[in-house]
C-alpha cells in the first residue's frame, strides 16, 4: 500500500489534489493493516501457547476490502489518464 501510495505521488502533476488524498488514504490503510498484522500474531502465539486456534476474520476482509479500493483508484486514475 505504501507503495502505491507513493506512485499516485509520482503522477501529482496529473492528479494534483487527487494524489495527495489517495495518498493518505493509502498510508493510512498501510498503518491499519500493520495494526492489524501486529494483533493477528499476538493473538497466533497465545493460541499456540494454549494449543488452541482462532481465525481472524476481520483482518483478511480489511485487507481485501483495501486491496479492491487501491485497484478501483488506480483503474480510474488510468481512465482519467486515458481521456486527457
């Protein structure tokens, strides 16, 4: 995500304020998914200590829910490239 993030960097001059909101989105999902990963393998350990799994849903659906709004930006900003 960081690194998409920095691509719509890239094309500022395209986009203009457009790269800079999907750039905080992006960082921001990025920081939300580390979050996430660092709750996930806590939470693996314990249950590995107490021999014991859990699934964690709510990771897996954020991470596909933001990998679907990075394609969706970036197939619109292709479009908007497309038609200038």
């Amino acid at each position: 995500m960081t690194v998409v993030s920095l691509i719509f960097m890239r094309f500022i001059n395209v986009f203009q304020g457009w790269s800079v909101a999907i750039f905080v989105v992006c960082m921001g999902m990025a920081i939300v998914a580390i979050a996430m990963q660092v709750r996930r393998y806590r939470l693996g350990s314990v249950s590995i200590r107490a021999e014991r799994g859990r699934p964690t849903p709510w990771a897996v659906i954020f991470l596909t829910s933001s990998v679907c709004l990075i394609a969706a930006l970036s197939i619109a900003s292709v479009i908007k490239i497309s038609l200038l």
